[in-house]
C-alpha cells in the first residue's frame, strides 16, 4: 500500500484505487459509486475522480450538474448528499451533454492533472473510475499516478470473462496489486417478491479471480430499484444484500495487501543488510533482476550490460490501442508475457509487452519487441532463443527459459494473425 500522498496543492490523499474493467458495460461507475458511498458511511473521507472520458456517468449517478469553480489554487470538486468530492471530465463544461472528442495520447496528462490540481483537500481514499483497462490509455494513467491498488469489474458470462482475464494480466504487468473482483448483474432481484433468479447459465467470474489470485469482493443483484435510483441520480440511496459484505472485504483485502508490502520490505531491507561485495554491488547496478547463485557456487552469474540498460529503459512496455495481433504465454517458471502487434502490409509497424515476472524476463521482452520491429511476419516467426540469447549478450542458466517465453509469445502472436485475430473480440 502506498505511503499517504501530498501533491501540489497540499492535499493529502492517503489511498488511491482505481476501478477497472476489460470492457464498458459492465458498470464500473456503479461499483465505484458504491465503494464511496459504502466507505463514506463508514467514516472515511472519499473522493472520486471521473476517467472514463468516453463515457463519463460518475456526475448522474449522484445528480451533480454545471461546470466546476475555481478555488485558491485550481477547480473545486463537487459535493455530494453525503460529502463524497467528486470531479469529472463532464463538469469542466458548461452542458454536460456537449460531444468531446478526446486525442487518447492526451487524456493521461489531463486525468494527472486533476489529480494532482484539484482542490481535494485531506482523503482517505481517491477511486478513480477508469478506462478500458486494456488499453494503452489506461496503463499510461497507472504508471503517472502513485496507486494503491485496482478493482476489477466483471459480470457472469463467459464473453466477460475472457476479456476481463486480459485486464487483469494488463494490471498485473504493471505491478499494481488487485484488491478483489465485483461481480454486477449477478442474479435478477424481483422487487415485489424478493425472489432471486440466476440470468445467465453459467457464472464464470471466480475464473478471473483465480487469475488474479484474488477474492470476489461481492455480487450485485441486477435490480431495477438500482437502475431507478442511479437514473435520478439517488446512487447514494442503493441498497442490496451484500453491501456491507462488499465494503467488509473490500477493506481486509486492502490491509492484507498492506501486510504483504510491509512484510516484503522489511525482507528487502533485511536482504540488503546481508548481501556484501560483488553480489551488493551487482544489485545496486540492476536492482530488479535477481541474482543467481547455487550451492558451492561462490561467484554469481552476472547480467550483461545489455540485460541491465533494457530493465532499466523500460522500451516497448505497454499496450497497443486495437492491435492487429496479440500474443500471450505463460512460461514454465510462472512468469507471463503478452505482446502486441500493429502491422501495415504484412510488415510489423510496432510493437509493445507486457510481462509479470523477474528483470530478465522484462529484458527479453524489450528485445524481442525491438527486433521483431521492422520484419515482415515471416521473418519475425522465425526468430529463435538463441538469436535472443546472443542480442542480449546472453543470460544466466537458470534465466533462460526467460527467452524461450519471449519467444513463444511472439509466436502466440503469428497464430492469432494465422486464426483471422479472433482474440480481439474476446
């Protein structure tokens, strides 16, 4: 968990979650508008920054109209009912109903921004209701603000499922931790007669909790007594069986993941005052990559320069918005790769990763971007490991089945092309 944040305008923001999902639809300004209400009335001081420039809803939920003011330093949120602070893209224009076009490349700037500029004042918590999670947009935001953790919304069907497994592979590639899963439009609540109905014949969320290695923070009912309240802007009035549950969980996955951070650090701290010569020194130098030792081997395998300047640059990380191939492979030592590609007549334009795993797997993926970069399809399917190897300078023995994963997501790639991109309507 993330130490509190004091930005420019002095405000101190204590925790800051963003709420996410593979796809709209799936009422992530719902659960968001829940989250704060639920933790408002539980004491806390709650904010909610409005990202989803596409489709901004957070300002009906809550029946907040017209343009914000301006204070000492920048915009002051609006309040709602029950004193949630609350900005969004919508209330920086006199009619909210006006058609904006935002340039992508420029809305990660503009949500920083607001983040850091507005007058929010003293926090507990800052949710922030986000954009496609798989998106380049998305991750830009999360690598220019000090996030404390993500929230995942899903809905039962397998089709949200799939794509919801490719958020959170996206969030975990960030290294942002995730709190739980939401499942909306779990089951139909007749309001007449309390009787629940399951809609859909299958619910398929759990898988993407096991993705996650996370829990399902709360089902919510697909309820039109919600839909009622939101639509007149009364979100804060919404009630269902699992809200305190949802609130509960939602709280003690936040303080375990605060534990495990706590804990982590004082072992890196502890490790730090242990390790001495050239294994210290060898840290210092690339401090995400590991150092590989055995028993009765007094001298560690060292990472080339090459390895150590691609962890560092960190060249090629992120996501393509609408790839036209996407890869993605899990390797035998648990790490996980995806790649994007964009190609113009059979040739690869451009080309971005995503990997959870160790600096040499980060490594790997840099390179491999960086060479399949400029061949035709052909040519980049026939790029080995040991072509790998060699451009990285090699790797140590026990890293290099970091290269055979590059490898084999970059071919995870040609297939999609090969099957016509059907991973892109997942």
């Amino acid at each position: 968990m993330n130490a509190e944040v004091r930005n420019v305008n002095q405000n101190t923001i204590k925790n800051v979650v963003a709420v996410m999902s593979g796809k709209g639809g799936v009422g992530k300004s719902l659960v968001t508008g829940l989250l704060a209400n639920g933790l408002v009335t539980a004491g806390y001081k709650v904010g909610i920054l409005d990202a989803d420039f596409t489709g901004s809803s957070i300002p009906m939920l809550f029946g907040l109209h017209g343009r914000v003011k301006t204070g000492q330093y920048s915009f002051l949120p609006f309040e709602s009912r029950s004193g949630i602070k609350i900005i969004s893209t919508n209330l920086l224009f006199d009619n909210d109903d006006q058609p904006m076009i935002w340039k992508e490349a420029l809305v990660s700037n503009v949500i920083k921004e607001l983040w850091q500029e507005v007058e929010w004042g003293e926090l507990d918590y800052l949710l922030i209701d986000m954009p496609t999670a798989i998106s380049e947009t998305s991750v830009a935001i999360i690598q220019s603000i000090p996030f404390t953790g993500a929230v995942i919304v899903s809905t039962p069907q397998q089709v949200s499922t799939k794509i919801n497994n490719k958020a959170v592979f996206t969030v975990q590639g960030t290294g942002l931790p995730i709190i739980g899963i939401v499942e909306n439009m779990s089951y139909f609540l007749n309001p007449v007669s309390g009787e629940t109905q399951s809609i859909f014949a299958q619910h398929h969320t759990q898988t993407v909790a096991n993705t996650a290695n996370s829990l399902i923070l709360a089902h919510i009912p697909f309820n039109p007594e919600i839909s009622r309240l939101c639509d007149s802007g009364r979100i804060e009035d919404v009630g269902f069986d699992e809200y305190a549950d949802l609130i509960d969980a939602f709280l003690r996955s936040l303080a375990a993941i605060e534990q495990k951070q706590a804990s982590e650090q004082s072992q890196n701290h502890s490790n730090e005052l242990t390790d001495k010569g050239t294994q210290e020194v060898h840290q210092e130098a690339s401090p995400h990559i590991p150092v590989s030792s055995s028993p009765g081997n007094h001298k560690a395998q060292a990472f080339s320069d090459t390895v150590i300047y691609l962890v560092r640059s960190k060249e090629n990380v992120g996501v393509l918005e609408n790839p036209d191939s996407q890869g993605y492979f899990l390797g035998s030592c648990g790490d996980r790769m995806q790649i994007h590609l964009k190609l113009i007549n059979n040739r690869i334009l451009d080309a971005k990763f995503l990997a959870d795993g160790c600096g040499a797997t980060q490594a790997c993926g840099t390179m491999i971007t960086k060479m399949a970069c400029s061949k035709t399809l052909e040519e980049a399917g026939q790029i080995t490991s040991e072509e790998l190897l060699e451009a990285l300078d090699g790797l140590p023995d026990d890293h290099l089945h970091c290269a055979e994963l590059a490898v084999m997501t970059l071919r995870d790639a040609m297939i999609d092309i090969a099957e016509g991109h059907h991973k892109k309507i997942l």
